[in-house]
C-alpha cells in the first residue's frame, strides 16, 4: 500500500511504443485551438459557465459537504443502496465502486441500468435478502432530463417495492438526482423525498464529480472526498505544468493515429477490478468524439470504435486479431503497479507442474511479465501503444484518471473540431422505438 500520496500519481506513457515522435506531440502544446481549451479548464475551476463545467464540480464544496451528511446519516446503517440510471447517469459511479469493491463480499451499491426483466428479478430478490437481515434500502433515481425510459420503468418497479417494505415512509428511502427543472424534480418535491440537481451545464457523461456520481458512492461509504482530491491535484499539476499524465499530449498522440487510419481505440485493462472503468471510459469516447458534423456543419463523420479488453483473460481472446488482423486498433494499456492483495503462487504439485517456475511468485509479477510479454509482441507486430500506469487502485488514483481523461477528450474534440458535450444520433433510436411503442 502506497501511504504517501504525492507519490500515488498515475503517469502516461508513450515513447517508444506509440510511433509519433515526441517532439510531434509536444508541438501541440503552441496550437492555438489548445491553448483556448487550456484557458477554458482554468477559467471553469470557478464557475458553472460554459460547457467545460465538469471541472467546476470537482471544486465545487457544496456537493461535497451534502456527501459528507449524507454519509454520517448512513453510517451506522450500511444500506443496500439502489441506483436506477443508465450511462452517464450510472457508469462513473460504477466504475468507481468496482473497482475498489470486486472482491467485497458485501454490496453496498446495485445498478439498475438496462431493461430486462430476469436482471430486475435478481435485483428484487437481493432487496428482499437485504431486507431480511435488517438492513435499509435506499433507491437512488438518476436521469438530467427526467424523462430517460428505462430509468423511468425501472424507478417504477422500484417504488412498488419500497412502498411493499415501508408503506408511505418509501419516500425517506428515494433520493432523485435530476435537472432542476426536470419533470422528476417537480414529482419529487412533490411526494417529498431528496431531490439533489445536477448543474444544467454538466453532461451526463462528465457528471462522476457531481451529486450523479458523489452521492450513491457516499451511501455506499466510498471517500469521495478523496476520490475529489486526487481530480484537484490533477488539475493542480496540470496548471503548474508538473502533470505527468498530461491530456494534451495523450489527445494529440490519438489524433496523430487517427490521421493514420487507427479508428479503433482498445482500452486494456490489465485489473479485472478496472472492467468498469474501461466501459465509463468507452461512453466518454463514442458519445463524445463519433459525430457527423464538425462546428460548422461540414459532413466529416469523425469517430474511434470503442473497445474493452481485460488483462490477462483477454489474451486468449482478442490479442490474435489485434496483431494479426487490420491494423487499425491503437491501444492504451492500463497497469497497476501494486495490487492491495499481495498473493503468492504455489506450484510445487503434481497438478502445476509444468508452471513450477512460478513457484514463490506473486500474482503481481506473473501479470506483469504477462503484459511485458503482450507489449513486446504488439511492438514487434508494429502495433502502437501507450500505457497509463496507477500505482495502485485507490479513490484517489481513479480521480485523477477521470479528470485525465475527460480533459483529453475535450483536446481531442478541439483538434477534430467538433462538439464533445452533444450526442443528438442518440435520440433517434429513442424516436424509432416510441413509434413501435404506439406514442
């Protein structure tokens, strides 16, 4: 365990690996266009004005202060915690919990994303269990317009539930997390539970620092407050030029392998506890960089194919297309140099005899030899790459990466010169399905 939390910085990693030379890259930090983004993500340290106001909630105290007193009400009770949401609204949060819970054997926190009635079942039931044993439920509702579907049918089938276990005292137990002016924020002051807003200019997928993300870790007794400091100290680095994962950098080496025909993005997490996070990461991309138009209304359809793989299962999946197939995958790989359990192997049998020559060795060193193995015949099949490297998995590792790489996307957007903050292909699925639903 790293006790010193200057030296629990994630680093990034390119020379040597990725084929753009880094004096190319580091002539982006004299690009105009970049240099406005710059000035924006300081000017929005302060303030919730302008789109890039994710990076006002990581300094926004009072968030933090309703996460502290949401946290003391609950900590004597360990509630099972339900949060009915879908992408932005769920993943960043999930992402989190994951990845410093995967071994725990005590949920504190359920999502309720997709709409599938075996999935709802299996929820419903560990509510009941839960219940049983004395312990709380808490729903969480989470949608900026109040009007997403799935959270909508899936919030409903909740409230039955709470309403079955504590009657009309069901809404002590719901917390809605929506636009101050959504429809659920009027029906939620009006059966009066907790209704937190979402700051009107904070997009779902950049909400992990806001009530969306905050509050269900809270509940589930997750330090946000650390997990806060470690996106400060990022921002903190960034601005005094000391980051050692610097977006701007990262941004320019993903547009320098778009220009060369890479249009896949594979994020290889060599954590399985990391799974999530790859997936929080994949929305931040598609929605953010695949569109049709740039700013001025030019036709470019411009994207990365988002992928996820995991390390070391997935070496015996998909690592023969990567370096055999087309080369069009740029990876990013993402390490962790410690795990907090420190497990030594034993081989000495009959059964693992022929992997006797791990015997004595930790976990850590056979994953480790594993992605020097992967990264050396990818560099040999002339397959680029970075790493980001965590020093261990901890709330405050994983802020940094998140506001790594939310500031990488609006760099990137910078260069392909299109929006980051919209997603407007998303709504016409939703309009195709209303039709087949009769409305």
């Amino acid at each position: 365990m790293v006790d010193d939390l200057e030296n629990m910085v994630i680093r990034f990693d390119y020379e040597s690996t990725a084929g753009i030379d880094r004096a190319v890259l580091e002539s982006y930090k004299n690009n105009p266009e970049l240099a406005r983004v710059t000035e924006h993500i300081i000017h929005a340290r302060t303030q919730y004005d302008s789109s890039y106001a994710f990076v006002a909630s990581v300094f926004d105290e009072d968030i933090l202060q309703l996460c502290r007193s949401v946290q003391q009400q609950n900590s004597n009770t360990s509630p099972l915690v339900i949060v009915v949401g879908i992408g932005g609204s769920s993943l960043g949060a999930k992402a989190i919990y994951m990845a410093l819970n995967q071994c725990s054997l005590d949920d504190r926190l359920i999502f309720l994303e997709t709409v599938d009635s075996d999935e709802y079942e299996h929820v419903f039931s560990q509510i009941k269990h839960a219940h049983a044993c004395g312990r709380s439920v808490v729903g969480i509702f989470i949608t900026k317009s109040g009007t997403t579907l799935e959270t909508l049918v899936n919030g409903s089938a909740l409230i039955e539930v709470l309403q079955d276990l504590y009657g009309s005292r069901y809404v002590d137990h719901l917390f809605v997390i929506t636009d101050q002016t959504s429809p659920l924020a009027t029906w939620g002051k009006k059966i009066g539970c907790s209704v937190v807003s979402i700051p009107m200019q904070v997009g779902g997928r950049f909400s992990v620092f806001t009530a969306v993300g905050l509050v269900p870790l809270a509940l589930a007794g997750v330090s946000v407050d650390t997990f806060v400091a470690g996106a400060r100290v990022f921002f903190e680095t960034l601005h005094n030029g000391a980051c050692l994962a610097d977006p701007l950098v990262s941004a320019a080496l993903l547009y320098e392998q778009y220009k060369q025909g890479f249009y896949v993005h594979d994020t290889f997490l060599f954590s399985k506890n990391l799974e999530d996070l790859g997936k929080w990461y994949r929305q931040l991309l598609g929605e953010s960089i695949g569109k049709e138009h740039d700013r001025q209304g030019k036709r470019v359809n411009v994207g990365f194919i988002p992928t996820v793989s995991i390390g070391t299962q997935d070496l015996h999946s998909v690592v023969q297309v990567y370096l055999a197939g087309p080369p069009v995958t740029f990876t990013t790989f993402v390490t962790v140099v410690r795990s907090h359990n420190q497990k030594i192997i034993t081989c000495d049998n009959e059964f693992a005899k022929s992997a006797v020559h791990v015997h004595g060795k930790s976990y850590d060193f056979v994953r480790d030899c594993l992605l020097k193995g992967t990264q050396k015949a990818y560099t040999h099949y002339q397959r680029p790459f970075a790493t980001v490297i965590f020093p261990e998995i901890s709330a405050y590792t994983l802020g940094q990466y998140m506001a790594f790489k939310m500031c990488e996307i609006v760099y990137l957007s910078a260069l392909l010169n299109i929006d980051p903050f919209d997603q407007p292909h998303v709504e016409s699925y939703k309009k195709a399905a209303r039709e087949f639903m009769g409305t």
